[in-house]
C-alpha cells in the first residue's frame, strides 16, 4: 500500500507486469511449504498431511489453469487488493486472449523466456533495449551479456542469502561492521521486502510484543516450549527464524482480526469458535 500510494503521485493507473511469468512461463512460487511441526501441538500435525494432500490434488492440472485459476486469485490476489486501495491496476498478462493462447503453446516454450523476450521486442522495441534485473534483454556481445548475467546473479543470491536465506550461524553475527557493509551492498538490488532484517530491526519491538503476549503464547495449537524457545532466539537475534515468525504472526493477526472481537454490551473479548459455532466471552 505504501508503494503504490507513491506511485499515484505520479499517476493514477499502473501498468504491471504482474502474472507474466505465471501465465507466459508457468513459474510458481505457490508450493506446499510445511511449517515446523515442533512449533505446532501434535494434533496438528494430521492437519498438515491433509493440507500436502490436498494441494497435491489441486495443483495436478495444467499449469496454465493453476496459475490462473488457483496461484493468481489465492495466493497473489492480496498485493492486487492492497495496490487497488490505492490506485487504479491493469494487468495486461491476465488479457482472457493471451491466457487461452498459452494454453496452445508447447510445454517447453513455456519453460524459457524466449517467448517473454520476443513478446516484448515486438511490441516495444525501446523497451526490449533495457536490461532486466537478471541480465536479460538488452544490446550488446554474448560475452558482455554472460558478464552482466552472472554479476546480477550473484547479486541476485546474495541478496537472498542475506534475507530469507540467511543461515542459523551466520545470523548472529549480522551486527558485524563488515556484514553492515555486506548488507548496503546487497540488500535492494532485487527486492523491495526485506522481512528477516525488518524483523530484526525496524519491526523488532512489535514482533516481540506481539509474540510475548500471553494471549499468543497460550494458543492450544501450539507447542507452548518450541513457541517459547523461538521468542528468546528471535529476542537474542541469535538465529534466522524468518519463515517461522511469517507464519506465526499471520495466524496471530488472523486469531485477533478475524475469530475475536470486542462485545459493545459486556466489554469484553470474545472468542470465535469456529468449528463449534460457539462463542466464549474471554
């Protein structure tokens, strides 16, 4: 929201190339990710088997009705939504006509970006002139495109190891003034989210409120002595626990936005028993 709030200073509608790689290329960034069953109770975990199960059954179908009908309005629709509050968004490669021609093409055309490539040349020569952020695109040798391809990529992977790939014995030393260098080198080369360092610092304070709260930490789906060694590991900076934060503050923020709520009669909390239909004054 906050992004495409500046982008309206600009102008009102955005043209994004959002779903182009999905539609033209079939890439997926929508996967079963398991979260660690030991921060969960046990009885989750049948919980889990069923959700890999059903994805599986979900995702066997053509990779263009997957990523049109499944990964788009599922897992991508929220950055629409939040970008739509702001601004007016078209989104060329959701075109019904270029959707029902992917359809046609061959499996392994959808599996390069000659297609992407050629489809922008031949629509906007200028813009087919301009690298991408991976190198790709633009004019000049072979030699010089490998050179400018493999520094993006190294650029490109540091920057995720940096982030969501950081490793466990490398994290604690973050505060390092030779990581501090690595870091303004890295960081926003490719990405504009950099939540394990927002975590860590911007967001610090209200991640560990969040998850300090007894209300969080006494959850019945979770395992209160895994929950609790997470926090002191996020508390110390000592580790990379990204993922596991993402998932648990998602649910938090879903328990309290959408299964409590404030009673106007009695003043108190009041739980959402979904399965059972009940309410229970807290």
């Amino acid at each position: 929201m906050y992004f495409s709030r500046q982008a309206r200073q600009l102008a009102p509608i955005r043209m994004t190339g959002n779903y182009g790689s999905e539609v033209l290329r079939s890439v997926s960034t929508f996967k079963y990710r398991p979260p660690s069953q030991t921060l969960f109770d046990a009885e989750v975990g049948g919980s889990l088997n069923e959700a890999r199960q059903t994805f599986a059954e979900i995702s066997a179908v053509h990779p263009v009705s997957f990523a049109a009908f499944k990964q788009i309005p599922w897992q991508l629709f929220g950055r629409l939504a939040a970008a739509q509050s702001q601004l007016t968004v078209r989104s060329p490669y959701m075109d019904n006509e270029v959707v029902s021609l992917m359809y046609q093409a061959p499996d392994e055309l959808r599996r390069t970006k000659d297609i992407s490539l050629r489809l922008i040349a031949d629509l906007s020569p200028a813009l087919a002139s301009i690298r991408t952020d991976m190198g790709d695109g633009g004019k000049g040798s072979s030699l010089t495109e490998f050179a400018v391809k493999a520094y993006r990529y190294i650029l490109f992977k540091g920057e995720w190891y940096y982030g969501a790939g950081m490793p466990d014995f490398l994290a604690r030393f973050d505060h390092n003034p030779l990581a501090r260098r690595l870091e303004s080198l890295l960081v926003g080369s490719h990405k504009i989210e950099h939540y394990r360092l927002w975590f860590r610092d911007q967001l610090f304070d209200w991640v560990n409120a969040v998850m300090s709260d007894s209300r969080a930490a006494e959850r019945p789906y979770l395992n209160r002595q895994s929950y609790s060694a997470l926090l002191k590991t996020h508390q110390r900076r000592a580790g990379n626990r990204m993922d596991e934060i993402i998932k648990l503050m998602t649910l938090e923020l879903i328990h309290r936005s959408l299964l409590s709520f404030t009673n106007p009669r009695y003043g108190k909390r009041v739980a959402i028993q979904p399965n059972l239909g009940e309410t229970i004054c807290l």
